[in-house]
C-alpha cells in the first residue's frame, strides 16, 4: 500500500517443516483477485537460475567455475553463445555471476555443459509442472523448456522463457536448499480441537528429494553472494553495514518487464536465513504497474527484518 503497487504477495515457511509462517497479499490494482500466494500467472524469470545453477553444479561445477562473457543484459542471441577472446571480458565465478545474475553466463554455461533433458529433469525435482499438495488448489508453475532450439534452451536456463511460478512455490523451492535439498509439504494448519478432543494434528512430511545435500550446501554459498556483492546488496548493506546485523542471507532476484502480452513489472526475492541455521525461507513478489515503485527485495528486507528483530524481543 505504501508503495501503491498493483498486487503482490509473500509467503515464508519454516524450510524443515513446511508450516507456513506468512502468508500475505495486496491486490490494490486487482481487488477481485484472491489467494496471491497460490497463483501461478506471473513469470518465474531469473528464479529459475536457481534450477540451472543446480544442475550446472550437479554437472560438475563449483562456485569457483569462471567464464569470460560479454553483453546479454536485456536479451539475447546465438551470438552470445560463441566464445570471443577478444571480446569477453566480463569474467566471473559461478557464485558472482548468479550475484549479478549475468544472463550470458548462464546461457553459455547450460548451452556447453546441460541438455534439455537434464534441465526438465532438474526442473521436475523442483516441483515444475506438478501438482503441490495444500489446504488450496496451487497453480502449476508450467515449465517452458524448449526443445531443438539451441538458442531458445539457453534463453530459458538464464529464465528468459515464460515458465510460471507461484510465491509459494517459490518459497519452497528455496526451503529445499535451506533444508538441505528436501522439500516439505507446505501446511497452514497445525491442529484442530473440540474441546479437549483433538480433531486434527499436521504431519511434517517430504514431499520429495530434490538434491543432495552437498549440492544444497554448495547451491547456499551461491545465493549469499546476491546480498553481499549482487543486485539485492544495496537493499541489504547500507554504507558498509548490513541492515540486518548478524543474519547472513542466502537468496536470489528476478525482474522481467512486458513483453510477450505480459503486462507489467513482475520483481521477485526469494531467500532463507540465517544461512548457516535456516529458520525461515520465504518468497516476495511485487507487481508494479506502468511505473516501477519498489521490488520485492524492499518487501522481504522489511519481512526479515521485523521478523528477527521479534525473535531478538523474545530473546529479551
């Protein structure tokens, strides 16, 4: 409301568990729509790098894998794909360029090293394309991954197609590193009594396997570089401090305007923290309307702030 974005939504659980901690919306454009947080109609963009960065390290890289690349901000083309020695010279690590999600990476890294069945496969295990169990019907987040398409496969391992992801679905995905690459059964309810009678009492279950533990591991020692030295660091650290003093952050961005009969500014953050103990994951989405107000980064700094300095008021 304070920004007077159309609508946006945020979700955040606790990653071992699934219990649903938040689970909010704000449809000041749209009132008729409900239930945000379960939507899949917006575009999952850079998010789905977390997919191709998973993959990529399953393929054998590491945080410290370097390449040398150059342009593809905005779109990109089979040129980018061709290596130039003398015209690359945008060189970083895996970890940096999923900082400052470099779309050229990450289209090259999967042209050279992936293939379309191990991205679907990787995809399926984050839950694309298959139903999410929940006390309300959740959105398919519909993958689009293309086939005998050079150009159009690396598009959408950098998250330039229109694959779909709802906010919940989004927060889990991230829980599932938090949690050491399982995925838990999102709940809303805990338990319900009559009386003394106990009607009703939630199970933790896994919902599925979506990586190892130490392709989580290192998947988190990725995702902390986007607060420290990539495209949500200003948001986070303000003249060389953090804003949240003491919580390390692991998370990623995502930002796609118009295009393609989508209409307006979709702005993702997806993160879980601390890094090191995860106690929450969460996942903001802001949909901006013909002018950009804020992004979902400013919504979850807020979240994650409130929501540590509670748990500091506790302490106390």
């Amino acid at each position: 409301a304070r920004y007077e974005v159309g609508h946006g939504a945020l979700v955040a659980l606790d990653p071992t568990t699934g219990e649903i901690l938040a689970y909010a919306e704000h449809t000041e454009g749209k009132p008729g729509l409900h239930h945000l947080p379960i939507q899949a109609n917006g575009p999952a963009a850079s998010i789905f790098k977390l997919v191709t960065t998973a993959a990529l390290l399953e393929q054998g890289l590491s945080p410290t894998s370097t390449i040398c690349t150059r342009g593809g901000l905005r779109k990109l083309t089979l040129n980018h794909l061709r290596p130039d020695a003398q015209r690359d010279n945008r060189c970083e690590t895996l970890t940096e360029a999923f900082g400052s999600s470099t779309n050229a990476a990450f289209a090259r890294w999967a042209d050279e090293h992936l293939d379309t069945a191990l991205l679907e496969d990787a995809s399926s295990r984050f839950l694309f394309g298959r139903r999410i169990p929940f006390l309300f019907g959740v959105g398919v987040s519909a993958p689009v991954i293309p086939t005998g398409s050079r150009l159009g496969f690396a598009r959408a391992a950098a998250g330039f197609s229109r694959t779909s992801l709802s906010p919940l679905h989004a927060a889990l995905m991230v829980a599932s590193v938090a949690n050491g690459g399982k995925m838990m059964a999102p709940r809303l309810v805990r338990r319900a009594t009559r009386g003394d009678e106990v009607l009703y009492e939630a199970e933790t279950a896994e919902l599925t396997r979506v990586m190892e533990p130490m392709t989580a591991a290192s998947l988190t020692d990725v995702m902390l570089s986007t607060t420290t030295t990539g495209t949500a660091k200003k948001f986070f650290i303000k003249n060389g401090r953090e804003r949240i003093p003491g919580v390390a952050i692991a998370s990623k961005t995502g930002h796609l305007t118009g295009g393609d009969g989508l209409h307006g500014h979709y702005s993702w953050f997806v993160a879980f923290a601390p890094a090191e103990q995860p106690e929450v994951a969460m996942a903001a989405l802001v949909v901006n309307g013909d002018v950009w107000t804020t992004k979902g980064a400013v919504v979850a700094r807020r979240f994650l702030t409130d929501y540590f300095a509670g748990k500091d008021r506790a302490a106390q």
